[in-house]
C-alpha cells in the first residue's frame, strides 16, 4: 500500500509540472500583456519587462519560476495588487472558498445518501418519487439559479440571513452560498445511491445476510451501504475540488472574496503568476482528494487493496 501512494505521488507531482508548463506556455502566447495599460509609453512598458524577468527567453522564465515555487515563491501580482506576494493574495481568499466548500460538499454527501437510502428501501412509493424529483432539480438547475432565488426571497424579501458575505458573520453569511452549492452535488449522491443500492439489495449476498437474520441498521448500513459508496466517492472527488476552489458565480452573488473570482479576475488581466498559484492550488488540491479517494477505496473494499498490492 505504501509503495502504491509513494507510485502515485510521483505521478502525480510530474502531472503537476507538465500541467504548469502547458499553461506557461499559453499564457505567455496569449495576446497583451500585464502591462496594457495605455498610459504606460512602450519604454516605460520594456523597464517592467526587465523588472519581472517577462523579457527574457520563454524557457528561462519557467526554470526561474519552478526554482522559486519550489522554495515556496509564487512571485508577487503585476496588476491586481501590484508588487503583493501571491502567497498572501492566496492566503487571504483560499480560506473561505475551502470552507464553504467542504461545508457544501459534506450538506449535499448527508442528505444525499440518506435520501437516496431511503428512495431505495421506499421504492415506488411517494418517497422515493420525491428523491427522485428533488435530483432531478438538483441536477438541471445551475447554483446560481438557487442561490439567486435564496438572495431575493431569504435574504432580501424575509431578511432571515445576511445577504451579502462578511467576516464578522461568517456562519450566517455562509448559510446560503453552502445550501446553494451543495445542491448539485446532493442530487448526484442521491441518484447514485439509489441506484446503486436498489441493485446490491436485490444481490445474493445481501439475500443470504437476511436469510440469516442480520438487523436492518446493520444489513443496510454495513453490507449495503459500504459496497455503494465506491461508485459515490468516485463521483464525489471531483465535485469536492470543484466546490472548494470556488464556484464564481456563486461567489459573485454573495460578494464573497474567494479563489475563483481571483481567478477569473487574473486572467482577465494577464497577471500570469496570480493565474499560475491558483491552478498550482487546484492542481494539487485535486490530486490529493484522488489519492485519498483511492485509499478510501483500499479501506471500504480489501480486495481493491490486494489487486493493488499485487502489481
């Protein structure tokens, strides 16, 4: 198992690298620079080049960037907050968007499986229709759409929650961004589950368990539930990064200052390092909720871990 993670972590830091180097380089091949400002004259423009480095041949500029990240250096901002180190740009919005996040991610994970728990044991019935129809929603309308309609009906029309984001009422301010954004992901794990334990329900192990009189928590909460949830924290990984980095719109509703309005704003601008550290983020964000999810898989299902092993 050791061996396996030690495989898969370097994987997955050369993954990083060649990512970098791919965005590097459409970046720098993207038309304008940092510096489009129209008021800078082209000497004026050339002196900031040689500043940064930004003059020097493509390949030099990626060596000295990956010599000075890898010293924990992401450069500092050329135009949203000129001449700011990037890793306080980022400390300072990392933060909230990881929080609201994971508060998203884990609302949807609960509700969902215990929804989709349910809709399996109650199938055909009025409960199971619901789940049905609540994924279905869940599913077609895009974040914004309920977070939208929470600002205007809860926040502006019943003034029940805050409608804008603030530090200083961070748990009732992030109340709507998280139930806004745990949708998509609620609706998902509650199909899959459905779906998949309606199937391990009708399996001969679980009709073997029964026969043999196990209690309902722990045939359906051991042996059900344990064998469906590889299938939901496969789907569930990519949604996790997904929510933790940041949705914009969502972000923009609520005035909240997270990564992903970072991100846009700094492509927008061509600050090349601010669009660098926060794919740097998420890139290696992305790849230890894979390498969790695949330890995961080791501990919920022992035959993946020896299949594993093997090779």
């Amino acid at each position: 198992m050791l061996k396996y993670i030690e495989k898969r972590l370097l994987i997955s830091v050369i993954t990083v690298f060649i990512i970098l180097g791919l965005l590097f380089l459409m970046l720098h091949n993207m038309p304008g620079s940092p510096f489009n400002d129209e008021k800078i004259t082209a000497v004026q423009r050339a002196a900031l080049n040689a500043k940064y480095g930004l003059d020097q041949p493509l390949h030099v500029q990626f060596i000295n960037y990956i010599k000075a990240m890898l010293k924990g250096d992401f450069g500092v901002s050329y135009v949203i907050q000129k001449n700011m180190q990037i890793s306080e740009l980022l400390k300072a919005r990392i933060g909230v968007s990881v929080r609201i996040g994971l508060q998203a991610v884990g609302l949807g994970t609960l509700i969902g499986i215990v929804a989709g728990v349910l809709a399996a044991l109650k199938r055909n019935s009025w409960i199971d229709t619901f789940a049905t129809v609540i994924s279905v929603v869940g599913v077609s309308f895009p974040s914004y759409v309920f977070a939208l309609a929470m600002s205007y009906y809860i926040g502006f029309k019943m003034n029940w929650l805050p409608l804008l984001y603030t530090e200083s009422d961070a748990f009732l301010s992030s109340i709507m961004p998280t139930i806004s954004l745990c949708m998509f992901s609620m609706a998902t794990v509650a199909r899959f589950t459905r779906t998949e334990m309606v199937e391990i329900m009708g399996s001969d192990y679980m009709l073997l368990a029964d026969s043999k009189g196990i209690g309902v928590l722990r045939l359906f909460g051991i042996h059900g539930l344990r064998n469906a949830m590889i299938p939901i924290i496969t789907v569930l990984a990519p949604l996790t990064v997904e929510l933790m980095t940041g949705s914009l719109v969502v972000e923009q509703i609520f005035a909240i200052p997270g990564i992903g309005s970072l991100l846009v704003t700094a492509i927008q601008f061509n600050d090349y390092n601010v669009v660098l550290a926060v794919v740097f983020v998420y890139s290696v964000l992305f790849i230890l909720v894979m390498l969790i999810v695949d330890v995961l898989y080791c501990i919920i299902d022992p035959r993946i871990r020896l299949a594993k092993e093997s090779r």
